[in-house]
C-alpha cells in the first residue's frame, strides 16, 4: 500500500492495482466530499471529545432552519424574522401530543407536520398582502405573541418552566451513543433539507422564485403566477422548520417557549442566515456551524460576557462581510450564479 | 385585418387625477399601432391597463375576443400579452440567459418544458437581439443598450401575439437607437408580432407605425394614419403648448 502525492493528483497504490484522484481545485466542489466530512466529525468527536456533540447538533439545527428559510426569503422576496414561531409551534404539538397522549416521536411528527403546514397556510397570505417592511415586522411580532400566550395559558404551555417528560427521540442505554445518533440525524435532517432545496433550485421552480424576489411585478408580467408561488414557498419551508421544533422537543426531552421564541434565538438564526449569505443554500451549513462555534469558543473563553459580546461580533461580522461568507466566493465565481446553464450555440 | 385587442370606454383616475378619460381604441392584427402624447398624457397608465398593472374604474378590454378586464397580469401574459418598460426593470441579481428563461418558461402554459429547454429557447432570443455574449452577465451590470434588447428579449420569449414596446428610444444615443428601432422591425417580421408603441421621438414613429393614437391629459384626441395626425391642427396644439381639452 502506497500513497504518492503528485502535482494535482494523489495516487494510492494496492498491490498492482492504482486509483488515481484530482486534487486541481475544480475537483473540491464536489459536494460529497463535505456531506463526508460533516459525517465524520462527529463520530470523531464521539471518539475523542464527547463534549462537542451537543455543539454540533445545534449546528446541524440551526442550519437545517436557516435552509428553509433561505427559500422563504427567496420566494417571498421578503425577510421573515419570525422563523421561531414555527419551532415553537411544531415543538409544543410534538411535546404536547407525546405528554398527554403518549405519542412516540415518530407519530408526534406527523402532529408537528400538521400545526406546522396549517399555521404556514394561514399566514402565507401575508407574504402576498404586506410589503417588505411590514411583512418584517409583522413575521418579527408573532413569536413574541406566541410567547406571550404561553405564558397566559400556563395550565397548557407551563410558562417559562416549558413542558417535560417529553419521550427522548432515541434511547440506546448510553448517554454518549444516545448524542451521537441524535448528532448523525440531526445531520441527516439538514442534509435532507439541502437536498430538497438544493433540487428545487435546481429546477424550473427557481427561476421564478429569483425573478419574484428581484422585481415581482415584472415577473407577474412576465407569465408567473407570483401568489402561487409566494403561498407554495411560504408554507412548505414553515413546515420545514417546524420539524426542527419537533427534534428539538424530543432531543432535550423538554419545551419551552422561552428557550426558541424570544429575539435572541431569532436573532441567532438570522445570523447563520446573514453569515452564510442570505439566500445560499450551502452558505448556511457554513453559517451553522461558524455561530454554533463561534457561541461554544465565546462561553468557554469569556464566559459571562459572552452575551454581550456575541451579537457584538455578528454585528462586526455583518457590517464588514454583507454578503455573508459565502458571498466571498460567490463574488469571484459570479457566473455561478444557480441556476447555472451552460449552453451550446 | 382581425380585431386583436379592443378597448372599450376605458377609464381609471388616481385620486382626484384623471389619469384616463374614456379612451376606447382597437389593434389590429400585424399592424404598428403608435402611441403618442406629451409627458402626462397617460401613454404608460394605459399600457399598465391593458397589461393588468391596474384594473380600469370603467369600461372594457378585449383580447382576440376575451374579455380580459379583470383578469391577472400573468394570465393576460400567457394569453399572449407582453410589454417592455420606459425605465429598463431587469432582473437585477440574475443573468441575462437566466431573466429571458423565466419568460420562456412562463410566458405560455409549457409543463413539461425543462429548465435546458428553456435554456436553449433563451438563449435563441438572445441571439436574436444581439446579447448572446452576454449571456452570462448579471442584468445590473448591462448598459442602457442592452437592457433595451434584454427587454425586447424577455418579451419575445413569452412568445406574445401583442407587445406594448415603452420609448425604445430613450436615452439612446442615434446610432444606438437606429438599431433599436430596425430590432423591433426585424422582431416584427421573424416573429409576426402586433406592436403597440409609445414613443415621444415622432420621425421614428410616423415611420414605423401604420396608425397612430394621441393622447392628452388622458383623453384620446386624434387616431389615423401617421400623416393625417402629422397635420391634425388639435395634436399640433397639443405639442406646441396651447391646447386646452
């Protein structure tokens, strides 16, 4: 067995036989090199530093709701800053379905699905009524009212204590392997998510979601149905993240408002959304995982101040990177722009 | 010639401005309608009209024998109904291919057509306006010119049978607007169009169109051929400054 690194290509030799790899840079964007890596970081954390696993979890989560709400943002042309209120809303149908009716996790999905799709259709038409401004703050006010609510119907949401006893989404006997699995579908849900919006990117569908989101008016002229397309891109990313809602009630074991619907969790999702470029989709797997980071470095270096100086640095962070950090590249690969065709004369 | 579009008593007033007054006028099949009028006149309220923009207070419009009064802008676009802007509005953020694509694709009811298909159908109109070099640069970073074509081309891509062309020549240098010009010709020929254009450059359009409509302070005041409006001594008011409707 040889490993032989020549220029631009690594050969490995076996026995009489050779595989022979690219490594021009052309060759590194093939995604499956990441999907590999983000699969092996944590078995390696569970390996040989444990404690990392709930970082990357909440990674894996943040990513897999800034996914979704990157094709929102696209296809409504418009920021929402409410993302939260469909964690909330798909955590406590699962958390409360699983608490009294006893629902095991794969059936309270189907719970958190529903309450996800029917609050995304009865607000999708906000995307179609309210201008940018006014959708903003209109989608920035319902967590808070949803807070709110939790905190008045305590028989129902319990307030700031949240719901508990909640099943656990896995149970294997060992605290470790229990985060593990958790960690690896926690990936595997991010990773479905960037499939899904990966294709719908790639399909005839964005095109349309591009042109809603530069000029909806020309594009109505120009043959798309905009409303159709603002509901279909409303409500399915809502339910999508309302699923995150469900992994997290069942991941912690517990619920609470509290912990998702406030500005601060809202403010840490824009981020990821902000730092890896607002609507780029891979952009956001970076994003996830530099605050998920970004926050554990903060606490264990800081520790008190990490509050305070946390949005001071994403703020910094937004004010000289505007494009996100994927953007960086985005501006030298401009041609790259999805959907990218390349056409024969 | 078929009737292609008849408007009827049409109407539509901004508050207390009457943008327009009862104006009602027919397109005819293959024909060059122009569309003059002083600034204010109400040229573009009634394009944005009959392309849906805005729903008219009263009266009706007409499509190839449908009525289209209340009908959503993107419906009246897949029947056949396209237009360009005064001020260029691309896409901004896509490329020229990609901004032409979204009116390939949606333009006309095509579900099966895939996002190559309509690639290679852009990419065709494209070519035809002159901008298939540019194909891939984004739509902000194309010149005045260009994004006269870009429009000219996403309009031909929803393959319309009626296209409401904005001053083409706005802002134009002569050359540049020459080509502009001899491009919505050309457009006409290959693709067979009804052109309805609104233009304040009054050579380039006695030349091109074979009727012509004036309007003032949203009120029709003349409609013949490009001469008879040339001499009509109301429209020689009008441009001079002392006509009162």
């Amino acid at each position: 067995m040889e490993l032989e690194v020549k220029r631009e290509k690594l050969v490995f030799r076996f026995g009489a036989q050779k595989f022979e790899w690219n490594i021009e840079p052309r060759y590194w964007r093939n995604p499956l090199i990441y999907v590999g890596l983000l699969i092996v970081l944590p078995i390696l954390a569970y390996f040989f530093y444990p404690t990392l696993l709930p970082t990357l979890i909440d990674a894996n989560l943040l990513a897999a709701i800034a996914i979704p709400l990157s094709w929102m943002t696209l296809g409504t042309g418009r920021m929402n800053f409410g993302p939260q209120f469909y964690i909330g809303a798909g955590g406590y149908a699962a958390a409360l379905c699983s608490i009294h009716l006893h629902w095991p996790p794969q059936v309270t999905l189907l719970a958190a699905l529903i309450v996800g799709l029917f609050f995304g259709l009865l607000m999708s038409p906000l995307a179609i009524l309210s201008g940018g401004l006014y959708y903003t703050l209109l989608t920035l006010l319902f967590p808070l009212v949803f807070l709110e609510i939790t905190f008045i119907y305590t028989d129902i949401f319990r307030g700031e204590v949240g719901l508990s006893g909640i099943a656990p989404l896995i149970n294997v006997g060992s605290f470790t392997l229990n985060q593990l699995i958790i960690g690896l579908g926690a990936l595997l849900m991010m990773l479905l998510y960037m499939f899904i919006v990966d294709k719908v990117m790639r399909s005839r569908f964005s095109t349309s979601l591009a042109a809603i989101n530069d000029d909806e008016e020309v594009a109505a002229a120009m043959g798309v149905n905009v409303n159709k397309m603002k509901i279909i891109s409303f409500t399915i990313p809502a339910v999508m993240i309302a699923v995150v809602g469900w992994f997290y009630a069942h991941y912690y074991g517990t619920f609470a408002g509290v912990t998702y619907l406030p500005l601060t969790f809202m403010l840490k999702v824009l981020m990821v959304n902000m730092i890896g470029g607002r609507v780029q989709i891979y952009g956001n797997v970076v994003g996830g995982y530099f605050i998920a980071f970004l926050e554990l470095l903060l606490i264990q270096v800081i520790g008190d101040y990490s509050p305070v100086l946390f949005p001071i640095i994403l703020l910094i962070l937004l004010l000289t990177l505007p494009e996100g950090l994927f953007g960086l590249y985005r501006k030298r690969h401009y041609r790259e722009y999805l959907p990218t065709l390349h056409v024969r004369r | 010639m078929n009737e292609i579009l008849k408007a009827s008593n049409l109407s539509k007033h901004f508050g207390g401005l009457m943008a327009i007054d009862d104006v009602s006028f027919s397109i005819y099949e293959g024909e060059t309608l122009g569309l003059m009028g002083p600034n204010g006149a109400g040229k573009t309220t009634l394009v944005n009209l009959i392309t849906g923009k805005y729903f008219t207070d009263t009266g009706s419009i007409q499509f190839m024998g449908k009525d289209i009064t209340r009908m959503a802008p993107y419906k009246r676009c897949k029947l056949g109904i396209s237009r360009t802007y005064q001020i260029p509005r691309p896409f901004p953020e896509l490329t020229a291919l990609s901004s032409v694509i979204v009116s390939a694709l949606y333009g006309k009811d095509r579900s099966n057509q895939s996002l190559d298909d309509a690639g290679y159908e852009a990419t065709h109109y494209l070519e035809f306006c002159g901008l298939f070099s540019k194909r891939n640069v984004l739509c902000k970073d194309l010149t005045l010119y260009e994004l006269r074509g870009l429009e000219l081309a996403r309009a031909l891509a929803t393959t319309p049978k009626l296209i409401f062309v904005d001053e083409v020549m706005a802002g134009l240098n002569p050359a540049e607007a020459t080509k502009a010009v001899r491009l919505l010709e050309r457009a006409k020929e290959e693709f067979g169009v009804t052109i309805l254009w609104i233009e304040h450059v009054m050579a380039a359009l006695m030349k091109a169109a074979n009727r012509v409509v004036v309007l003032h302070y949203g009120k029709k005041i003349a409609e013949g051929l490009p001469q008879e409006i040339a001499n009509d001594p109301l429209v020689i008011e009008c441009y001079l400054g002392s006509c009162h409707v």
